[in-house]
C-alpha cells in the first residue's frame, strides 16, 4: 500500500514501522515552506497520513479537499507511531 505523508520533520521511525508492516512511504511532505500549501497529492498513493500537530489549518483542509477528489483514504493521527497504528489497524 501505497502512502504519502503530510507534517512532521522527522519521522525514520514511523516510516520504519510502516515498512516492516508492508507499506511503502512514496511521499513526505513536512509542511513547513510556504509553496506546500499547493502541493498535489501523488495519484498512486492509496493512503494519506497527516500529522495534524506539525501543519497549519489551510494545509490541512486542502490536503482533505484533495484527497477526496481523488478517492484516496485520509488519516488524521498526532506524530507518534501509538496514535497512528491505532488508526492503521
């Protein structure tokens, strides 16, 4: 399965988390710059994780808005693996 992640800046761990359970991290996109509130969201991505404790408001409605345009699942989580894994499940 096929992911692309919005927010945080560093997330090894949780990518590697991901990976041993069989997904596969096409994207990363930290959210910080200015230019990513127009980002465009992967076609092949089957997933859309976004860590709401790293990205502003705007970002977050438009990564939603996207992703409901192309059908593609979004998860909401805080960056921990705990919250995220609850979520995947």
């Amino acid at each position: 399965m096929n992911i692309t992640i919005f927010g945080g800046d560093n997330i090894e761990r949780i990518n590697c988390s991901l990976c041993k359970r069989g997904f596969c991290i096409i994207k990363h996109i930290s959210g910080r710059k200015s230019n990513h509130k127009c980002v465009e969201i992967p076609q092949n991505s089957d997933l859309v994780v976004v860590f709401i404790d790293y990205i502003n408001h705007s970002l977050c409605a438009h990564i939603k808005k996207e992703a409901q345009k192309l059908g593609i699942k979004t998860i909401f989580s805080k960056r921990s693996w705990s919250s995220l894994q609850s979520l995947i499940s």
